[in-house]
C-alpha cells in the first residue's frame, strides 16, 4: 500500500508534467505497435532526433519567451535569415566555416537586440513586433540571397547538422564512445538526483521514499541506455544531438538556479508584482528577446547544414512548431508557468507523431490530417490538469444564493436564469463604494429585463 501511495503521489505531484511523459510513452508505444517496430529501428530514432533537432533548439528559446509573458513569430524568418548569412560568408566569400557560424550568431543576436528594444524599452507588444519582424527578416534574407539559393557548402559545416562522433573508443557493431559517454549522463543525472533528496532532507522536506528513489534512477537509467544503445548501432552519436543536450542542460540550470531564471518566472507569473520587487523588468525582457534572436541562429545554422542549401523559403511555419511545443509540453499562455525539459518532450512528442504518420501513410497512404489535432489536445490536456473542477450550474456554484444579503439574488431570479448562463467563473463589476469586485448574481433582480438579467438581456 506503501508504495501504491508513492508511486500515486509521484504521478499527481505535478499532473502538467507527468502526463506529458504518460502521452509520450503511450505515443512511442502505440506508433510502435502500429509500424511493426520500424519506429524504434536505430536508423529511424537517429532520423526523429536529426530532423527535429532545430525545431527542438527553437522551443528552447521559446519557452522562456512564453515564461517572460510574450511571444516571438519571427523566429522562422530569422532562421532563414541567418542561415542566408551563413551561406553567404561560407560559400560566396569561401571564408571559414567558423566564421560562417559567427557570423550568423552575431546577426541573430543583433536581430533579438532589435526585437528587444521594441518590446522592453518602447513597450510595444511582443506579438506586433515579432509579427513585423516575421515580413522584415524574411525580405531580408531575400535581398540577401538575391532571391536564389546557395549551395552546396563545405564538409566541415554540414557536419554540424549531418555528422556524427563515432569510432572514438572503437567497437564490434556498435560505437562504444556512445555508450560510455550515455552511461557518464545516467551517473551524473543519479549524482545530482541523490544531492537533491538529501538536501531535502536536510530541510525537512518531504522526498520520495528510497525504493522509489530508486525505481525512479533506474527507469530513467534503462530508458537512457536504451536510446544510447539503438544509436551506437547505426552510425554513433550525432553531432547536433550533443549541441542539443548541451543547450538543454545549460537551460536547465539558466531557468531554475539562476537569478535571471527566477526574475523570468516572476515576471510571467505576475508583472506589476515583479516591478514592485525590485527587478529591472525591462532589462530581463530584453535580454529574453536576445536569447531568442541567438538560438534562432543556431537553429538556422543547423537547418543550413542539414539541407546543405541556404534558400529564401527555409524556416516557413517554424515558429508555429515551435510554439506548439511549448504548449504541448506544459507551457501557459498567460506566462510563468513551463520547463524546458517540457519543451523538448512536447517537441519529441510531434516529431514521434510526424515520422510514425510518415510511415503509416507510406504504408496505407494516410491523409496528413493528424497535424491539426496535436497543439489542440495538448491545450486541452493542459487545461484539464491545471483548471479546477466548475460546479455545472450557478445553484451548485452558489447554494446560499437565496436572498439572504443585500447582494444576493432571490431564488426566483435563479430559476429565471437560462441552463446555458449557468457558469460558475465570476463575471464581475466594481461596487461604487469600496471599489471591490462582486459576480454579477449578486446584484438585485431587475424584473422584466431580459428574462432576469440584470443590465437588460443576457
């Protein structure tokens, strides 16, 4: 029973975050049964993580956007643009590729400075400007293309995005340095898991108990291996696959053990407290935007090397995916509330959902209509963790509403009130004589005045 209550308490802890996880297994499972086990083929997992990997770096970025309270549509176009600066330093002016990878961070940097300013120190809306940003860098990198591609670019670059670290510590049918280096973040993810339950308990905390300390350590050790193993055996760790979990990891730690992590969260979750604190909120927004504008370059960068071409059209609808990551994976739109780690499972559970639709269409010539459903069922998921449970009508909402206050309705009004008006949530109007905020069934019946409502109709 012990253990039926922890494992109980483990997954209502924080629903938001683990039915995400729940989704994404079931996710896996069902497209596994689905394809025959072509989804887990080690050439198949090593293609979901390559081919979503800017998609990935981009709800990194973004999901701290939508902490901070706002939103970035322009990261598409400064992809495209970006990855167009890339190309034209690397291949037109045959410089380094190095310099091609500068080149573009820089320009990204500069473009989220821009942004920045806008939002932070003008206070023009993020959505309005971001919006102008999205038509402004997409003709740019059209005037910077001269609306043609480039291509092809050097080894050395596509390497970021199509190469792989293999061969280091050998091995028969399998690279070895993949699994070493999967079994050294299995034991520092345990290193850190075990400070952070005795710090706990150092505090008087309450933490998990030890079994499920360690069933938890041990299935997060068997999933990893696991994953390690099927990508040892086809070509070894890709190269992007390293950047991405470096910038998951120094995310990680920006967003819940630094300062500026903290003032982010405070200022999403409530603005005119954050300013009264003490934090400088305009600041922290600008440098949000900044941060933004850089991993779209590094986004760009490793949508370039992927495709070897730089064209005016590359990034179209990646800000919406982008978007929809971080939603999927836990993020509110009204601000504070998301991780990053959630972001790339909401990421990971779309790009599961592509691939294994690819194979089924390729099977049974599928229609591409599971697109649609994927932000909206996450939205709706989320919804149901995070809203309380309404009453179904305004008699259970309210059941001392029968006339016993100054501001109560009478039963009759009640009854005179449409089944479908009936909604539990506050509709409020200030009193003139406190200032104060009351629902609007606690004002007096006005008789004859659209069927009861007060004001004159519903």
């Amino acid at each position: 029973m012990a253990v039926l209550d922890t494992v109980k308490s483990v997954f209502t802890k924080n629903l938001r975050q683990s039915g995400i996880y729940i989704a994404f297994v079931a996710i896996i499972a069902l497209f596994a049964v689905l394809t025959h086990g072509t989804l887990l083929q080690p050439q198949n997992i090593t293609n979901i993580v390559v081919q979503n990997s800017y998609i990935l770096i981009l709800a990194i970025g973004m999901v701290i956007v939508i902490i901070a309270g706002h939103i970035d549509l322009s990261v598409g176009s400064i992809v495209a643009f970006t990855g167009a600066v890339a190309g034209v330093l690397t291949v037109r002016m045959d410089l380094p590729w190095w310099l091609g990878v500068l080149g573009a961070l820089l320009v990204g940097a500069l473009v989220g400075a821009w942004q920045g300013y806008w939002v932070a120190f003008v206070g023009i809306p993020a959505f309005i400007v971001t919006l102008a940003g999205m038509l402004i860098f997409r003709g740019a990198t059209m005037l910077t293309l001269g609306n043609t591609q480039i291509s092809p670019f050097p080894a050395t670059f596509r390497n970021i995005a199509s190469g792989y670290a293999n061969g280091i510590f050998g091995g028969q049918g399998y690279d070895l340095f993949t699994l070493v280096l999967a079994a050294a973040g299995v034991a520092a993810f345990a290193f850190t898991q075990f400070r952070a339950r005795r710090a706990g308990q150092r505090y008087q905390q309450n933490v998990a108990s030890m079994p499920a300390f360690v069933a938890k350590i041990l299935a997060v050790a068997v999933v990893a291996m696991a994953f390690a193993w099927q990508l040892a055996h086809y070509k070894g760790l890709p190269i992007v696959l390293v950047v991405l979990a470096v910038l998951m990891l120094v995310y990680t730690a920006v967003t819940k053990r630094s300062v500026f992590g903290r003032h982010v969260y405070a200022i999403g979750g409530n603005l005119p407290a954050a300013t009264l604190s003490g934090i400088k909120v305009k600041w922290v927004s600008f440098w949000v935007m900044v941060n933004m504008g850089v991993l779209s370059a590094v986004a760009g960068i490793v949508f370039t090397a992927r495709l070897n071409m730089a064209g005016p059209k590359a990034g179209t609808m990646f800000e919406l995916d982008a978007i929809a990551a971080c939603f999927i994976g836990g993020a509110a739109v009204t601000g504070g509330v998301g991780t990053v780690v959630g972001a790339i499972v909401g990421g990971l559970i779309m790009g599961v959902m592509n691939n294994g639709m690819s194979l089924l269409r390729r099977r049974h010539r599928l229609p591409a209509v599971h697109q649609g459903p994927r932000p909206a069922g996450g939205g709706r998921i989320r919804h149901l963790q995070q809203a309380p449970r309404r009453p179904l009508a305004l008699t259970k909402a309210l059941p001392h509403a029968a006339g016993r206050g100054p501001h109560q309705r009478s039963a009759p009004c009640l009854r005179q009130i449409p089944a479908a008006k009936q909604v539990p949530w506050t509709v409020g109007v200030k009193l003139p004589e406190t200032g104060a905020r009351t629902p609007w069934w606690s004002r007096r019946c006005a008789p004859g005045r659209g069927g009861g409502a007060v004001g004159g109709g519903w």
